[in-house]
C-alpha cells in the first residue's frame, strides 16, 4: 500500500513541476497545431511528419539557444515530462488499439511481427555493439525504434536502459529518417509491380505494418494502395506495439547483470528479483484490454487519443529542450549508418520473412 502511495505521489506535479511543464505543454500545443496547419498548407504533400517529429525538433532548436538561460526554473518540469509524463503517454497509447483489430489480421502478421521483432533487435544490437562499436544505449535504443514503433518505442526503452537525452535524440531521427523514406519508397515499389509476384496486396499491407517504423508512416504507406491494405497494415503495425511490453521485460531482465559481494555471476533467480518491472507498458496492455471488452463512446475515444498525442508530444519537447547538439556531433556517424543498415534489413529481411509465413 504504500508502494502504490510513492507510485501516485511520484506521477503528480508539485509547485516546483508547474513552470516546466506549462512551457512543454505550450511547445507540445503549437507542434500539434503546427502539424495539422503543415499538412493543410501544403494540400497533404507534407506526408509523415508527425506532432512528435515537430517537437523534437523545435525543442532542440530552443534547448541549443533560448532554453540554457532558463533551465535552472523550468529543468524540474522539463524531467518530470521525460519520465512520467513519458510513461503515462505510453500506457495510454493503449486506447488506440483492441484485441478485435488483433483477430482480424490473423496468425500470419502476429507470426511475421515476433520475428521481425526479433530478428531486427537482435541484428541491431550485434552489429552496433560488434561491429560499428557504436555505445550499447544508442545501439539498444536504435534496435528498440527500429524493431517496434519509432519514437514511440525509442522514449518507451528509455526509462528500461537509462540512457542520455542526446542518445535517445540520436535513434529517434534514425528511426525518423529511415521510416520517412521507407513511407515513400514501398507504395513506389508496389506500383512498380515489383512486390506483385511476391506479395498479394493483403500480404502487402501486412508487409507494410512490420516493417515500417512509425505508425504514421505505415498509414500512409499502406493507404497509398488502398484502404483495405491501409487497415491491414495499421493492425499489424499495432500488434508490434503490443509487443512493446513484453519486450521492455525481456530487455529489463537482460540488461539485469549484477554480480552478488564475491563477484560470482548471478543466478538466474537473483537476475528476476533484480528486473525493474516496467510497470506503465503493462498498464498499456490493461487499457488495451479495457478498451476491448468495456464499451466506450466515440468521443471519450477520441478524447483519450487527442490526450495521448499531447502527453507523447510533451514528452518529446522536453528531450528536444535537454539534447544538446555537440553530444550528437560527438557521437558521428555510425548510429546512421546503423540505422541505415537496419532499413535495408527490414526491407529485404523483412520481405523475406513475410513471403516465407505467406507461403506457409
């Protein structure tokens, strides 16, 4: 009981939290609006340029210029943002998506989810840590973007791996970069007619959704067919950010090595007892339970998705406002040439991955 009372305690801003926060809600308010303005501006040619992409970007303008001079007032809020504002982002993200959306793709794109999952984190990480000798949080933080949902999964590891602003900054633009133009390239590849004798346009769309990086970058690959493909590929998309919470265990219990007063390696039960649980991706899948079997109203659903997308908004502003461009210009080059290796990997790989299950 008094666990839960630290828990609620830590989630509710003091007087200390509130000029922090009412800068990142402000920023996070303008990057939306800004979005929506963007795509109306330039009749929808603006495509995949997300809320979350916006408020990086401005937040790190700000965090390299205005923002040093005022950290010392608002540095308490803008962390309160990273962490928990951060983590009830992701547990709301549950109200995206139901267990019925699931059942409608099949066996098939849960079966082509987990390995692409799979085998694009466990690739990620060998050939960062192996071969580029890129640092392990970039590396972790690069496979968790790459192999689930971008951004999204990229600020989702990071309260699991405890890694630097600037880390996390570098592997959501990889994820940014590479998922952009994967956005653009396979609906060209698709009317190419190179895909065709590989892949129905079902199988497409399923394709699409495990191995594009951000969701709305799978909407518009996928719509660009049709919106049969589009609705297949935003499910199976959404089955791999349910697959969000299991891996944030799995990753936990990994990253778990500590060794007992003599040295020794710890056993397997003393790793578990160790494993910081992360607790808000599990509530993620509660809600989205809850969302399947609890009858909601269209614009309580609505209200819950608009107030998801200003929390992962919030969330982002703030890493932009503490990143700081030498750490990046520190880090060079080899977290993009990772990333770009991972995008030929999910297209080729992927591709593989998806024809094999198809034909089974």
């Amino acid at each position: 009981m008094q666990a839960l009372s630290q828990t609620i305690h830590d989630y509710c801003p003091s007087n200390r939290h509130l000029a922090g926060l009412m800068v990142v809600f402000i920023g996070s308010l303008f990057c939306l609006w800004l979005d929506v303005s963007l795509d109306t501006w330039t009749d929808g040619r603006i495509v995949g340029l997300s809320s979350l992409t916006l408020a990086i970007l401005l937040g790190m303008i700000l965090g390299n210029t205005a923002y040093p001079t005022f950290a010392h007032r608002l540095d308490m809020g803008v962390s309160f943002a990273k962490g928990q504002i951060l983590r009830l982002a992701i547990m709301f993200y549950g109200f995206k998506l139901t267990l019925t959306q699931v059942s409608s793709v099949g066996m098939p794109a849960i079966m082509t989810d987990a390995l692409v999952l799979t085998s694009t984190f466990l690739l990620t990480y060998w050939l960062g840590t192996k071969w580029l000798k890129v640092d392990k949080q970039t590396t972790l933080l690069i496979g968790s973007g790459a192999s689930i949902c971008g951004a999204a999964a990229v600020i989702a590891a990071e309260p699991v791996i405890k890694a630097e602003a600037h880390k996390v900054t570098i592997a959501v633009a990889t994820v940014v970069v590479f998922g952009t133009v994967a956005m653009l390239l396979y609906p060209f590849l698709y009317h190419l007619g190179w895909l065709q004798p590989w892949l129905n346009a079902q199988q497409y769309g399923i394709y699409t959704g495990s191995t594009i990086h951000e969701v709305a970058q799978v909407v518009v690959a996928g719509n660009a067919i049709n919106a049969d493909v589009g609705n297949t590929a935003v499910v199976t998309k959404m089955i791999r950010v349910m697959m969000l919470a299991p891996f944030l265990l799995v990753l936990s219990f990994a990253l778990t090595t500590g060794n007992d007063n003599e040295g020794n390696k710890p056993s397997i039960m003393t790793r578990i007892q160790q494993v910081q649980v992360p607790w808000f991706a599990f509530i993620f899948i509660a809600i989205v339970l809850l969302h399947t079997w609890v009858p909601m109203t269209q614009s309580f659903e609505r209200s819950m998705v608009m107030l998801d997308d200003v929390l992962l908004t919030m969330a982002m502003f703030a890493l932009g406002l503490t990143t700081h461009l030498s750490a990046i210009k520190q880090a060079g080059i080899k977290p993009l040439i990772l990333g770009a290796i991972m995008f030929a990997w999910l297209i080729l790989g992927g591709g593989l991955i998806n024809i094999g299950i198809g034909s089974i």
